[in-house]
C-alpha cells in the first residue's frame, strides 16, 4: 500500500488493531499510554513452538449446543465420567463441574484442568456467546443490536446447564469474565444454587469496581481513554474488516501486548504464549465492541451472598494486571468459609501459566464438594 489516503488507511488500521487488541488482553487504556516493541523473533519462535509440537486446545468432548432464551446457539462439550459401584450403578450422584471462560478466550482455556480431570469427574466446557465455537449473539446483531451484558452471560450459563446438566448437583468453575457470569447466574437464579451448587471457583475476576483497575499504567491516562473508548469500539465494530487487517499487521505489537498482560512469569512456555495470542485474536473486533460496556456495569458485590454456605476457591495471580489479586482478596472477604489461594509470580492467564497450582487447589475444592474422593486434592502449589 502506498503513502497516500490508501496508506494512511492501512496504519490507522494497524494503530486500532493494536488497540483492540489491548483490549483483549483486557487493557484497552494500556495502549494510548505505553507503547511496546516486541522483536519479531519473540512472536515467530512461540508461533513455531506451538503450530509445531503444542497440544494445547487439542482436548474434545461430546460436542453439542443449548439454545440461549434470544436464540443464540451456544457450543459446549461434555467430558463424561463412567466409574461405577460393585453391582453396575452409579456411585451416588454425578457431579457435573461446568468452566466458563473469560474475555476473548474460549473453552481451551481450561486445556490443564481439562486433561487433569478428564475420567475422574464429570464436566462441562462452553463458549460464551461470540465466542469460540458458540454464535454471535442474535440479541447483538441487527439495527437493534444491544450491547452483551454480564446478566446476558448468567442467562446463557443457565442455558448451557438445563441442556448439558439439567439435574444433580453441580460445581461452578469462571475465569475472569467467566467468574462474573456465576456471580450473574447466582443473583438471577438463586434458587439453582441453594438446590443444585455444591461449590464454587472463581479464578482472577472481580465482583465489581473495575473502574479502579490501572493496568499498571497511571490511572488518569487510562481513565481518560475509558472516556472515550466506547465511541471508538463501536465506529471501529463497524470496520470490523479493515481493523482484522490493523491487527495483522501489528501482529509484533500484539504479541507483546498478549504476554505483557496475560503472564508474569519469564519462563512461560512460548507456546503456551502463543495459544493465548491465538485464542484472543480469534475473537472478532466487532464481538470486543459489544462486550467492552459490561465490565463497566459490573457490579455483583451483593450476588456473592449466595456462595456463603458452599466450599469456595478464590484464586488470583499475585501480578495479575488485569483483574487485581485484590479483587479476588475481596470476594474472599464477603465469604469467609472460602479459600483464598494466591498464585506467586504468575499473572491474568494463571491457568496456563501456573497449571498445577490451579488443578491442585480445584481437585481440593472438588474433594469438599464431594466430587472426587477427599485424597484427590493435591493443594495449592507453584506450578
């Protein structure tokens, strides 16, 4: 492309794909403050590492999909678990352990838990809406389309649970925007968790307050582009072509945006950096401008009161810039029963990057749920 109105195009496309994809990282105001050089080295090595020997999302279950109440088709797959008693029965109820994810990710994100649970416990792993494999939202698209809300997100998960698990008891399992989605279910549907939740992990997320968050950056310069962020999602939603263009073309940028605010550690996997950045670019740009308000919006503070007699886990990254380990150290202090596990030299994308200090500290939550034998528990470690 040449220097002209072409040209200049192409750059203000590159400059807003690597805005979204800050965003997506889940630090949209990081951008417009600290610009990142990443060498091209950085990118091609995790990319080779990964498309060559990386396991990572390979992991499926019986595939099928639940109907959300506007009609949107929402993906999931079952992993099932067949152990049975002397006589050929079922050993006491099934527990179902259902994983939601966060923001710009999918149910590979879950690829550590996944593998470490698969034939001991029976679970649940779906996309949330725009998402993955799971269909823009229909309540989103049209000249009436309306922005995706967390109590939007409580309605799928219930969607998802009637199709998939629509009896016996259950474990509810979220990441980030996946844990606000079970604070949304429990306020809308607190009669499904007094009768049917018998625990509960919510992993580097947030009740609320997100307004407070810097993304370790000076907070006046992200409140200033908060301001105006909205209006640029929704003229750049209506680009979405030329902005997927911006995003390859500041794939570098990208790159380095993904690591920065999805891992702590300098020894992460490089194709475990890699999955991330494909998982995340995956998610259209018009998708990230119709979530974006709803992290604004949400407060869920008074919704935690219905985990209050159910085992807890709260689990955070100690560097986590995304959703603050005091965000979680504060969802731990409305519930005193829960467990409060945070997760040294390890950021937003803690299950990745610290997978068995994760898996141990749900197997212990899942041992006093009652769904794998109490000397499953493996405890918290550093991964």
């Amino acid at each position: 492309m040449g220097e002209g109105t072409g040209g200049s195009g192409w750059r203000r496309a590159g400059f807003a794909g690597a805005a979204i994809g800050v965003l997506a990282a889940g630090a949209a105001a990081g951008v417009a403050i600290e610009r990142l050089t990443v060498g091209r080295s950085v990118r091609q090595k995790a990319r080779l590492a990964l498309d060559a020997t990386g396991p990572y999302g390979t992991l499926r279950g019986t595939a099928s999909r639940a109907l959300a109440d506007d009609g949107t088709a929402l993906a999931y797959e079952l992993d099932e678990v067949g152990e049975t008693d002397e006589i050929g029965e079922t050993a006491g109820p099934v527990v179902t352990v259902v994983f939601c994810h966060g923001f710009c990710l999918a149910q590979d994100s879950w690829h550590y838990q996944r593998a470490a649970l698969r034939g001991r416990v029976r679970t649940v792993f779906w996309d949330q809406r725009g998402h993955g494999r799971s269909a823009r939202g229909a309540s989103q698209t049209g000249a009436d389309g309306v922005p995706v809300t967390i109590d939007r997100l409580g309605r799928d998960l219930r969607a998802v649970i009637d199709a998939a698990a629509p009896e016996g008891p259950l474990v509810l399992v979220g990441h980030s925007m996946g844990g606000m989605t079970v604070m949304a279910l429990a306020e809308r549907y607190p009669e499904l968790i007094r009768d049917r939740v018998v625990g509960v992990a919510l992993v580097g997320t947030s009740a609320g307050r997100l307004e407070e968050v810097s993304y370790g950056l000076p907070l006046a310069g992200v409140n200033a582009v908060r301001r105006v962020l909205p209006g640029v999602l929704r003229a750049l939603g209506s680009q979405a072509e030329l902005v997927e263009k911006g995003r390859r073309a500041t794939a570098d940028l990208f790159a380095g945006l993904v690591k920065k605010y999805s891992f702590a550690s300098e020894d992460v996997d490089p194709a475990v950096v890699r999955f991330a950045e494909r998982m995340i670019e995956a998610t259209p740009v018009d998708v990230v401008a119709e979530f974006y308000p709803a992290f604004a919006a949400h407060d869920k503070r008074l919704a935690l009161a219905g985990f209050r007699d159910l085992p807890v886990l709260a689990l955070a990254g100690d560097q986590d810039l995304v959703t603050p380990a005091s965000h979680t150290e504060a969802i731990a202090a409305e519930l005193p029963g829960a467990e409060l596990v945070v997760v040294p030299d390890a950021g937003h994308l803690v299950m990745l990057e610290r997978p068995e200090a994760v898996t141990g500290a749900l197997l212990g939550l899942l041992a006093r749920a009652g769904a794998v034998p109490a000397d499953s528990g493996e405890g918290p470690g550093n991964g």
